[in-house]
C-alpha cells in the first residue's frame, strides 16, 4: 500500500514535469522562429553576393522559405525591409526548381528529406542555404541554426560559402561554429 | 606699504612680482591649455574607443551574444582610464557590462533610455560617452563608456608642482638678478636723492649731483635735477636781491608811513577818511580829542554820528564832493559825544587808488570855536568903534552946528554992518555946513568910512540955494552924480571945492540978474579917479588961464583944497566957465 503512494506520487510528480516542459517548449518553439526570422534578415546584412548573381532582381533581395511556415507572421516584421538599399522580398517556395531565384534561402527541418536534392541543385549556385537540422552544413549548407544553451545559434560553412562567392563578414563569421568541409 | 619703500627695494619688489605674475600667468595658461587639450584629447580617444566598440559588438547585438560582446567590452580593461563599459540594446536595456571595480553608480533604463544619444559629458570627475551604434540605417544599441579622470588631477597635480618649483626657482634667480640689476638703476636714483636731503637739509643750492652720463633716462633725470637746481640758485640769488631791496622799500614805506602817521597823529585839524558809503575808516588823534570819542567808538560808524547837520548822508555835499574832487573851507558843524555843536572850517577831497577808483573821503577840519569867538569879539568892538566914531561925527556936526549958530548969530544980529562982512560970514557958513554935512551923513549912514557923494551933493545944492536966494530964483543948480563914494577925507575938501565954485559963479558969472544954470558932475573913471567938473553958462571969462593965478580966497581956496585932493584942474571958457578936475578916491 505504502509502496502504491509512493508510485502515485512519483507518477504525478513526472507527470506535471512532463507537462512543465512541454509548455516550456512550446514557448520556445514560438520565440525560436521569431528570433530565426531576426537572424535570417541580419544575414543578409553580412553576406555580399557576387556581382553577377540575379542579375535581374533589381533592388529586390529574395529571400524564400521552403518547406513547412514555421514563422507564422514574424516574417511579416522583416518584409519590405531594406538592405543595403535593396528590398527584402519574403516568398515561400515550394519547388526546388525555383530555389535558384533566392538570394537567401531557409529551408524548414520539414524539407529534412529532399535536403540532399537541394543542396546538390544548388551546389553551383550563390544562394546561401540556410538549414536547422544537424549535419546540414556538412551537406553542403552554408549556415545552420542549432539550439544551445536555450539560444539560437549558428553554424557556416566557410568553405562552401567561400566557394559559392560569397563574403561573409568576419563579424558574423566570429560569432559562427565554423564548419570545414 | 610699498609706497613707503626706498627705490632699491621697489625695483626688486617689481622686477621680483612681475617675473612672479608672468611665471604665474604663464604656468596657468599652460596648465589650463594642458588640461583643456588633455580633456580633448580624452573625449575624442574615448568617443574613438566607444565607436570601435560598437563596431566590434553591433554583430553580437542584432545575435544576441552576449558572450562575444562581452569579450570585447572586457577587452577595454586594457585600456587604462576606463572605468565601467555597458553595450546596451537599442531598446535601452544593458545588454553586457564590465566594471573595473565595483560600480560607483550603475546606470538606471530611464537615463539609458534618455542618454541614448550620441553625447559625452563630465559627472563625478568622470568622462561618460555615449555612442548609438547604427548599422545599415539601423539603429541597434549603444555603448557607454565610463572614464577616469583622476589621471588628469594627477597629471595637473605633477604640473602645479612642477610649475612650483620652477617658478620658486625663477624667483629666486630673478631676486638675485634684480638684486645685482638694480645697482645700475638705484645707485644713481639714491645718489640723486642724498643730493636732495643735502640741499633741502643745507639750503645749499650750489650742490651738484653726479650724473653716470649713460644716457638713458636716469642720467637725463639727474642732468634735469642739475639744471634745475642751477636755475633755482640763480633765483635764489635773486630773490634774495630782490627780498633786500623789497625788505628797504618796506622800511621806507614804513619810515614814510610812519612820517605819514606822525603827521596825521600831530596835525592840530581832524581828520577823518570815510568810504563813498559814508562809513568812517580813519580818524586821527585830533578828531578823538575834539569830539571826545574813542578810536573803537568812531571807526565802522556812519557820517551822520559826527556831521549833524547832514541828516541824509548821501546828500548833495557828498554827490558834489565826488564831482568836484574836493571842496575848501566849508562851514559845517561836527556833533561831539557829549552833544556840544562845534563848528568847523570843513575840507574834503576824494581819494583815489592807483586805477583812479574812488577810494574814499578824505575829510579835515579845523576847530572854529576860537576863532568865531574872535569874530565876535571883533565885530562888537567894531561895533563899538563904530558907535563911537558916529558919535565923534556927530559932536564934530554938533559943534561944527554950534559955530555956524555963532556965525549966524555974528551976521544977523546987526552988529556987522558991512555987507561984505557978512558975506564973507555967510560963505564961511556954507563951508562950515559943508563939512557938517558930511558927518552928519556919516553918523548917519551904516557906512563910517564913506558917504555917497551923489546924495551928499543933492543936499548940499539945497543949502546953497537956500543960502543964497537971491540966485535962487534965476539960477538954477543941475546934479548929475554916478554913483560915487568918497571917504572924508576926499569928501571934505570936494565939498569945500564945490561950494567955492557954485559960489563962485553965483558972485561972477550971472551979473546984472541974468539967469543961467551951474551943472555939477561927478564921475568915476578908470583907476580909481574920478572927475568933478562945475559948469556954469555965465558970462565967462576972456582970459580964463588967470584964474588959477588969481589971488582972491575963493580961487586960492580952491587951488589949495585941489593940492589937498592931490588932483589936478583947469577952468576951461565953453559958454561960461567950466571946471574940470581929476582926482583919485
């Protein structure tokens, strides 16, 4: 009997823990994306392009999101925001094919399984592939977002970008997990 | 204080302050310029740092990494002044800090907020700087860095030392300086002053003071000084001459003062000086002893306390004083103290300065009292000797009256017979009445000395009708007399003549009853003379020049009583006989 309320107490207790963390979670998830939103957006204010990439977008600076809409509307906040004198566009993607019409691409942890295709679709390609699964860098993807320390971090590949044409800013690089290929 | 010092130590204690102020002046300009660029120099090295800074973490803060930021802000430790460091975000909130000790005062989010502004600004001897870090447009945090300044204080606290002991030692090195410098300035400047006390102390103007012959101002100074004392010698000579000759011309103006005084003092007439408002100014001993006032009585009164009769004192005497320049010998009357009228014989004359401005009046007179006493008694006895001369004439005309009563009694009692007789008594009547007449008219006139001879002749033709009535009646006697006055002495003997003569022409000139005229005239001439001429318009005479040879009483009469007027005559034929004879008064 006595052993019983022991069990039950420890059951609950696990239980509210359980519960504790999910809502706990859940907060996070919510603030992750705003703060994935933010970091995409500075990005683009370390990243140079080479001259000749989407020679045709003009004062337009494209970034897509592919795969899942995890950012309910805290793209909203970074649309039509100006880079460099250039305009954020903010689009959604669905196709790989169009994934060459982006300056910055983000492509959702749901998009996990057509990673490789796309990263192999655009391994010629200056878009900087920005990923938030483990083993995206080393895949190919420029930047990837990680979870550390309840913090939104980020990994680059130097090289990749590097071979891409792209210049990342030392400052941002400084604050990155470098990650050689 | 200062003023009181020698030159030698006023030319240290100038040359001394002086280097002071400009050591001291000079230190501070260097010391505030030194911390003005110091200051300068640290706000724009700390804004430099602030936006390296924010350079260096505007990645962390649009990431959020908070460890690099860190990092870097930690890095400012290097730098020393640095006190605290904070990155905040661009909403004001601190987003990493660092603090070389622990904090004095943190930043509170409202002032964050407020001073997130580019800025800088001293507080608590502190330097703060803000700087907003902007990226792409964009703002995104800012930096604040918190800087000592206590490097500053010491560095100006070494400098004021510093600044100390050099301008200590420049003092001293310019005390000394000045000390030695001085010589060139004092030395002379002193020597210049014993010179001074010397000729003040010795009245010796024929001291010299030595000149450096430098040329510059000092020996101008001394030269100047010799000149001037040379100058002041000369005059000194002068005006001891001219002290001498002043000092006699005193004394002879007192001499002559005194020989003034002494005049006035013994003068026997008073004398008085008023001003032209009547005011007496002097009055000498005189005065005083006549009036029997004291000096202190009289000076500073009016006129009128003396001149009685003068009630207004600005009155005509005065005004006609002033006009004339002076007046002589005016009768006035002085008033003494005790109210005696004295009469005074009163001079006046106006007094003038040397511009010929009426000075005032100077007014003598002398005492008359004795001498209208005098007068008095003069004049009563001239009245006596007059009433007694009139009663002289009168016993003269009384007895003279007494023998013409004898001579008319001789002729008109019968005791004469002969008709000769009694005209020779007759005719000595006439001339004894004559005389009588003339003293009567004497005693009887207020003149003794003369008589008017015009009236006396009308009288005396009246006795002589009367006396000899027998011509009366066919000769007329016509007078013309001017106004002629004749002493006795004259009037006697004309008279005499004057009977002579008509009787004369009575007896000889109008025969046989013929009627005529017999004109007497006397008149004055000049010199004193007089001329009587008897006409008559008788038969005359052929040979008239006889007439004075004649033997007869009556024309040795007249001859005689002519001698005795010491005149002269002659008995000129004109249609009778005319005599004319010349005499003095």
């Amino acid at each position: 009997m006595k052993k019983q309320k022991v069990f039950y107490f420890f059951s609950t207790l696990f239980t509210l823990l359980i519960l504790c963390s999910e809502i706990s979670a859940g907060k996070i998830t919510a603030r992750e994306y705003e703060i994935k939103a933010a970091y995409l957006y500075y990005f683009t204010k370390f990243i140079d392009w080479p001259s000749d990439f989407l020679p045709n977008s003009g004062n337009q600076l494209y970034m897509c999101i592919l795969g899942k809409d995890s950012f309910n509307s805290s793209l909203d906040t970074i649309e039509n925001k100006k880079v460099r004198n250039k305009r954020l566009i903010v689009r959604p993607v669905y196709d790989t094919d169009d994934t060459n019409m982006c300056h910055i691409l983000f492509i959702n942890h749901s998009e996990k399984m057509r990673i490789p295709a796309i990263l192999d679709k655009l391994k010629e390609s200056s878009v900087v592939t920005v990923g938030e699964m483990r083993g995206f860098t080393q895949n190919g993807g420029i930047i990837n977002f990680y979870i550390k320390n309840n913090k939104v971090r980020f990994q680059i590949n130097a090289d990749k970008a590097h071979n891409a044409g792209l210049r990342i800013s030392s400052e941002l690089l400084r604050l990155a997990d470098i990650v050689r290929e | 204080m200062i003023k009181n010092l020698s030159v030698k130590y006023k030319l240290i204690l100038i040359v001394t302050l002086t280097s002071g102020m400009a050591l001291i002046i000079g230190y501070a300009a260097f010391i505030t310029y030194d911390i003005m660029n110091y200051r300068s120099l640290r706000k724009s090295e700390v804004m430099s740092l602030a936006r390296i800074t924010g350079k260096n973490v505007r990645a962390s803060l649009l990431f959020d990494d908070k460890e690099f930021a860190h990092e870097i802000i930690t890095s400012l430790s290097a730098k020393i002044g640095v006190v605290s460091a904070y990155i905040l975000t661009k909403e004001g909130e601190i987003f990493t800090e660092y603090h070389r000790s622990s904090p004095k005062n943190s930043l509170s989010s409202p002032e964050l907020i407020r001073k997130l502004k580019e800025t800088s600004y001293y507080k608590d001897g502190d330097l703060n700087v803000f700087h907003r870090i902007i990226f792409d447009k964009e703002p995104v945090g800012a930096v604040f860095i918190r800087f000592s300044m206590n490097e500053q204080f010491l560095r100006l606290k070494k400098d004021v030392l510093t600044a100390f002991i050099i301008a200590s030692l420049s003092l001293l090195a310019a005390l000394i300086l000045s000390t030695r410098l001085r010589k060139t300035i004092s030395h002379p400047i002193l020597r210049l002053t014993g010179t001074v006390d010397r000729i003040l102390k010795e009245k010796d103007y024929s001291l010299r003071t030595e000149t450096p012959d430098t040329g510059d101002e000092i020996d101008v100074l001394a030269k100047g000084f010799n000149e001037m004392v040379e100058q002041i010698e000369e005059r000194e000579i002068e005006l001891k001459e001219l002290v001498n000759r002043l000092t006699d011309s005193v004394k002879e103006t007192s001499n002559t003062k005194k020989y003034v005084d002494n005049i006035i003092r013994s003068m026997m007439d008073t004398l008085i000086v008023i001003t032209l408002d009547g005011i007496i100014v002097t009055v000498n001993q005189a005065t005083l002893t006549l009036l029997n006032y004291k000096e202190n009585e009289l000076t500073g009164q009016e006129i009128p306390i003396i001149i009685q009769d003068e009630l207004n004192f600005k009155g005509a005497w005065i005004d006609d004083l002033i006009e004339k320049g002076s007046v002589e010998n005016i009768e006035k009357t002085y008033l003494s103290k005790d109210g005696r009228k004295i009469p005074v014989l009163f001079s006046g004359a106006v007094m003038y300065d040397d511009n010929d401005d009426v000075q005032g009046i100077v007014c003598v007179a002398r005492d008359m009292t004795d001498r209208k006493q005098a007068e008095e008694q003069m004049r009563e006895s001239l009245r006596e000797k007059e009433v007694l001369l009139k009663e002289i004439h009168h016993r003269v005309k009384n007895n003279l009256s007494s023998i013409l009563g004898l001579l008319y009694v001789a002729a008109n009692t019968g005791e004469v017979d002969d008709n000769n007789a009694i005209g020779l008594l007759v005719e000595s009547q006439n001339r004894i009445r004559s005389m009588a007449m003339i003293h009567e008219q004497l005693y009887e006139s207020d003149n003794l000395a003369k008589i008017d001879f015009g009236k006396y002749l009308n009288n005396f033709a009246e006795i002589l009708k009367q006396s000899y009535r027998d011509y009366k009646s066919r000769v007329t006697i016509e007078i013309e007399a001017t106004d002629i006055w004749l002493d006795i002495n004259k009037a006697v003997p004309c008279g005499l003549l004057i009977h002579e003569l008509v009787v004369n022409s009575f007896k000889h000139a109008f025969p046989e009853n013929r009627e005529g005229e017999i004109d007497i005239k006397v008149f004055s001439k000049h010199n004193n003379e007089f001329t009587l001429i008897v006409k008559d318009n008788g038969i005359g005479m052929d040979k008239v020049a006889n007439l004075q040879n004649a033997e007869s009483m009556g024309l040795q009469l007249i001859d005689g009583l002519v001698k005795q007027l010491a005149g002269e005559y002659e008995f000129i034929s004109d249609h009778g006989i005319m005599f004319q004879g010349n005499f003095k008064e």
